[in-house]
C-alpha cells in the first residue's frame, strides 16, 4: 500500500484530537463569559488597529455576540468536516486518493476551528482581564497563519490531481 495512503488512520486521529481541543476552547470561553460577565467593564476594547492599539470600543454584550459567532463558525467548519466529499477542491483528484484527500481536508477545518475559537477566547482574555496580549504580531499571526496553513494544505493535495 503506499505511503500516503497509509497514514490516513493518523491524520483522522489527529483531526479528532484538534476538534476536541477546539470544542473545549469554545466551552471555555463560554464558562469564562458566564462566570465573569458581572465583572467585565460596560466598555471593552473591540478593534485593534496593526499595532495592537485598540482603536473602537463596543458594549460588553460584544463578547456574547463574539462567542455565539465563534460557535457558529466551528458547527459549520465540524459539518464541512464531516463531509469532506462536498469540498470543493480546485481540481478532480484521483479516485484511489480521495480518502486521503478527504482526510487532510477535515485536518484543515479542524486546524481552522482550533486557530478561530483560540483568537477569540484571546479577544475574550483580554477584555475580561484588561491584559495587553494583543500586539503587533499577534493581529499578523491571525491574517497570516491560516493563509500559511490553506496553503501548504492546497500545495499537498496537489499532488493527487487526476
């Protein structure tokens, strides 16, 4: 059997693990909003221009707003994971490799619902506790690491193009 279609078993497993550890962020955040929403200030920071400088404020009830949305985003990426074969990949890939294809696929929406529920419990920190962990390069990370990641996601399963 090849290489790469024998790895499929730990790509899934490693899928799981990352929609685990997403599922437990979101519910983290949530438990954290619950428990400390009395005590957040009527006005958080809701904006950071590129040098992490917050630049707009918005009601607390903003974090609620941030949370329901970070959990609606992750149920989409979870289903869009669940059935990998309604993608749409930019090319027809082999058949033999479909499984393989389909796997990395749910990978990287697993990837992208961890990296999403860890920028907002991140916005959510740093409202609730009034810390300064939102800088310069915190606000490029968040642009660039889900690009650097499609990317070598794209670059990998070009190499099942029929």
């Amino acid at each position: 059997m090849n290489r790469n279609l024998s790895n499929i078993s730990s790509i899934i497993l490693r899928g799981k693990i990352k929609a685990l550890l997403s599922l437990f962020i979101l519910m983290l955040n949530g438990l954290g909003l619950y428990l400390y929403y009395d005590t957040i200030p009527p006005l958080i920071a809701s904006h950071y221009n590129i040098k992490g400088i917050a630049d707009s404020t918005s009601d607390k009830f903003f974090l609620v707003e941030l949370f329901l949305l970070s959990a609606f985003i992750t149920i989409i990426l979870f289903v869009l994971a669940k059935y990998p074969q309604i993608h749409n990949h930019p090319f027809k890939i082999k058949k033999e490799y479909q499984p393989l294809v389909y796997a990395k696929s749910a990978d990287l929406l697993y990837t992208l619902a961890l990296l999403i529920n860890l920028y907002f419990i991140m916005i959510a920190i740093n409202a609730v506790f009034d810390v300064n962990i939102i800088n310069t390069y915190t606000i490029i990370m968040m642009i660039l690491l889900p690009m650097i990641i499609m990317f070598k996601h794209l670059k990998y399963i070009y190499r099942f193009k029929d």
